[in-house]
C-alpha cells in the first residue's frame, strides 16, 4: 500500500492533485486544516493537507482478472463474441479466476466501506452545523465533491466563535445563490426584426409545451407578434399538438420538412417579434437523427438555440445529454417538471459544471401559469429543500 500527502489551498485542489498521481483507486484516508507558511505567528495561510492511499495489490489482481482468456473465465457470457487472446495475457485455472473475482467483488465492498469512513473523516474536523449542511446537499443529490467544496468554503468563513445554525444558514444560502448566476429569459428588444428561437432536446421533456407557455405569455402579457414552425414531422400528432396551441393562442404556424422549407418559413415571418421553432425530440446518441436536426439549424440562423431538460434526471444522464446536443450548439438551458421531483441537486451539478445560462424552469402542465423566470434565492432554497436540517 502506498500513502502519500497532499496539501493545497483547498480540498478540490488537493483532491485532484491525488487523483491524478495515484489514480482511480486512491483512497483518502483523512483531512485536516493546517497552517503554512507566515512569520512569528502572523500571516499564515490555512491549507488543506489530504492523507490519501492506493492499494497496489489489489491493482495488480484487479489487472490480472481483466486479461483472463474469456474462455477460461466461468463467469463470461456464452453469448458474447469470442475475443481475439491477448498477448500479454497470463491464464490461470478456473478456481484461481473465481478466486479473483471474489476478490474483484471484495475490493468493490470495501472501497465502498472505505468510501464511507472517508466522508465521515472528512467532515470530522468540521463544526456540526456547516456537517449537517453538506449532510442536507448529499440527500439532495449534490454531487459529493461540490457538497465537500462548499462545506469547506463556508467552514472557511465560520467568525471565531464559530457561527450558530442560523448565520450558518444563510451563509449556505448565499453559498448555493451564486450557482445560479447567469439567468437569461428570451429577451424580445423593439425594432430587432424577428427573433430565431430553436427548443431542441430529447423527447418528452417538454419542448412543446414550454413553447406553448411562453408564447401565450409573449402574446397577451408582453403584447408581441408571434409565429411558430415547427420540424416535427415524425408524428401526425406532433405538429398537430403544436397547431392546437397556435389556434388557441391565435398566432400562425408553419410545417416545415426540409431544410430549404425552413428558411423560406423564416423569411415569411420577418415581421413578427419572436419565431419559435419547435424540433421533434431526439435521442441525443442517434447520430442520424442529430445529423438531420444539425442540417435544420445551419439554415435556421437561431438568435438563440435552447437545450430542453428534465429536471428530474439524474446528473450524470443530464451531463452527457447536454455534450451530445452542445455538438450543435447550445445557448442556454430550461429546467421542466420540477414539479416532479423533490430533488435539485441534479440541476445544481450541472449548471456548476457546464456554465451555461438558465433561460427558465416549468413547474407543471398548465399553459401559460407553470413557467417562472429562475430566482438564485428561491433555488438555494430548493435545493437544500427536501431534509433541510438547518
Ligand atoms: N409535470 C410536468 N409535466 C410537464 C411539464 N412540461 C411539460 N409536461 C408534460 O410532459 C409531456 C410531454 O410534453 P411535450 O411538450 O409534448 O414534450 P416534447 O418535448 O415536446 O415531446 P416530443 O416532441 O415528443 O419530444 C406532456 O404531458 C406535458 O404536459 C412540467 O413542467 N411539469
Ligand atoms: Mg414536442
């Protein structure tokens, strides 16, 4: 086993340091504060000093496993192509591959222990009211490294006589205000010509009726000129939906199906204020399909190109969703139903991570009421929603 220290300004940095030297197996051992640095007791620096191990045996075994011929391996599946023997393969007889793997599985058993006593050392040294605040950031599915950065930041600004629950509190808050910093609606400015505004994202999630919800909105509130197109064709029902709400609303729609259709669409509609141009919902992993949208949205000219999403999905499909469609170019994004969901960390690693504009979140089904301008304050306070404990 090979341990080694970190120290860094703070734990990110550190965290990263040991990932990248020791690896995906590095475990962190302990954490703690110390000083650095400074003359005669005056201007130290406070630092974070990580303990972090690595278990090269394990490793090795874990390595070795994975170069067992298929063949030889009872636990492979019949069904799966046989591979080409790797020269660098060591085979073992089949009691020694079970053997490995029990191991395989052992090691997975006890990174997760580990995994636990580390979380709990590392919040060890911090006072009990800025814990339970990263306690109520995990519950709500805040992403453990940001949970962690944010313990921290706020442990760092704790006054002396360290802060009791409620300055800790509002400490948080302010914390989690300043992810959401970049809030951008659709802006309709006089005199502009007609604004180009695309919804794309995967299927379901609310494009349709987002569109419906402002476009009402635009319309009898703000008292300007709308018109729709829209490029899905893939279902009767589709476009109908939209030719539902375009009756209701009283503005004019177009059907569009192919590329040079849309541009000449656009064009019809110069003088209006705003054009919403509703795509069928894609899977962002079927290249053709995502080929086909890219074609509409070279033509398209969008002012700005929206990215739809659920935001009751979980962080990492959220993650990878956004990079497939962002192919194509993404201005900001819309969070929907999150009626339905009790959680928002999912929304906060996200927009932490990826530094794009929120256009809007969609609270329900109602067309136009379920729509709201995002709030920092109201979303801190969301995300440490569900088992708040402060
Ligand atoms: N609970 C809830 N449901 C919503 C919300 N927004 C949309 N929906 C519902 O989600 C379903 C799908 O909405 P659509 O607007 O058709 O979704 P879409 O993204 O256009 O779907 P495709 O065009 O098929 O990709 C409908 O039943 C909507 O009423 C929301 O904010 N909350
Ligand atoms: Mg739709």
């Amino acid at each position: 086993m090979k341990i080694k220290k970190y120290i860094a300004d703070d734990f990110q940095a550190a965290f990263k340091q040991a990932k990248k030297e020791m690896g995906r197996d590095a475990i962190i051992l302990s954490s703690r504060q110390v000083k650095k640095g400074g003359f005669l007791g005056f201007f130290t620096r406070t630092r974070v000093e990580l303990t972090v191990a690595v278990d090269d045996d394990m490793r090795v075994e874990r390595d070795k496993l994975r170069m067992v011929p298929l063949e030889s391996n009872p636990l492979a599946s019949a069904s799966e192509p046989e591979q080409a023997p790797n020269s660098n393969s060591n085979p073992v007889g089949e009691q020694e591959v079970q053997l490995l793997q029990e191991m395989y599985k052992m090691n997975d058993i006890m990174a997760d222990i580990k995994g636990k006593m580390y979380e709990v050392e590392l919040i060890k040294g911090i006072s009990q009211p800025v814990q339970e605040f990263y306690k109520t950031l995990i519950n709500n599915h805040v992403d453990q490294e940001i949970a962690l950065r944010m313990a921290n930041s706020v442990e760092g600004q704790l006054p002396d006589g360290k802060g009791d629950y409620n300055w800790v509190k509002d400490v948080c808050l302010h914390t989690l205000q300043g992810f959401l910093d970049e809030i951008k609606p659709i802006e309709c400015t006089d005199g502009d010509g007609a604004r180009v505004v695309v919804m794309v994202g995967p299927t379901g999630v609310g494009k349709t009726t987002t569109i419906a919800k402002l476009a009402a909105n635009l319309t009898f509130i703000d008292s300007r000129q709308v018109a729709f197109i829209t490029l899905d064709t893939y279902r009767v029902s589709a476009a109908q939906q939209l030719k539902t709400f375009a009756d209701i609303i009283g503005v004019p729609i177009k059907v569009v199906f192919s590329p040079a259709d849309l541009g000449e669409a656009i064009e019809s509609y110069r003088d209006k204020d705003i054009i919403f141009v509703d795509t069928a919902g894609r899977s962002p992993y079927n290249h053709e399909h995502m080929e086909e949208l890219h074609e509409f949205l070279d033509i398209a000219g969008a002012d700005e190109t929206i990215l739809v999403l659920s935001g009751n999905t979980a962080s990492s499909d959220l993650l990878n969703i956004y990079h497939e469609f962002n192919r194509i170019g993404v201005d900001k994004l819309i969070f929907t139903k999150l009626d339905e969901t009790n959680c928002y960390g999912q929304i906060l690693n996200i927009i932490s991570e990826i530094k794009k504009p929120v256009a809007y979140f969609t609270t329900g089904q109602n067309v136009p009421d379920d729509i709201e301008v995002p709030d920092s304050f109201k979303f801190a306070r969301m995300v440490m929603g569900k088992g708040e404990a402060l």
